[in-house]
C-alpha cells in the first residue's frame, strides 16, 4: 500500500498517510489538525526502508566481470600515491 506525504498549510507539519492508490487526495485532511488545507507531496511504498539506504544491489564477484584477464594487469598506482 502506498504512504502518501502531504504538508498541512494551517499547522505547516508533514504527515504521511497510508492510503489506497484509489483514495481521494482532495479529501484528504491534515492528520494532526484535521484541516482540509493540505498540500500533497509525494508517494513512495511504505514497504521501502524510509531514510535509509536501499541495498540496489549484490555484491560485486569475479562472475560479473565480462573480462577476467583485467585481474592480471599491473596493479595500478595505490592510492596513496596520488
Ligand atoms: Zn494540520
């Protein structure tokens, strides 16, 4: 289920709300004054971690390198030599 965002103009808070994809956003009301005078913001899926950080993806293995021979080049400059 989506979680909506919205920012109340009267009490200049944001609140989310969990509402359906078919909910009326222009009947939503503020969650923590109950005014109609809302502003939406965004959706994101309350199934998603909020503030933190999305594993995108699998850690890089020797498989995902189309071109194994580039492990047998010189090791380049380290970086401490920069
Ligand atoms: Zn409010």
């Amino acid at each position: 289920m989506p979680l909506y965002e919205y920012f109340c103009e009267t009490c200049e808070q944001e609140f989310t709300l969990l509402q359906s994809a078919s909910a009326n956003k222009e009947e939503t009301v503020c969650d923590l004054c109950g005014s109609g005078n809302v502003r939406y913001k965004f959706s994101s899926f309350a199934s998603k971690v909020v503030g933190g950080t999305p594993k995108t993806s699998k850690p890089v293995t020797m498989d995902d390198y189309p071109n194994k021979d580039v492990f047998k080049l010189p090791i380049p400059r380290l970086r401490s030599e920069l």
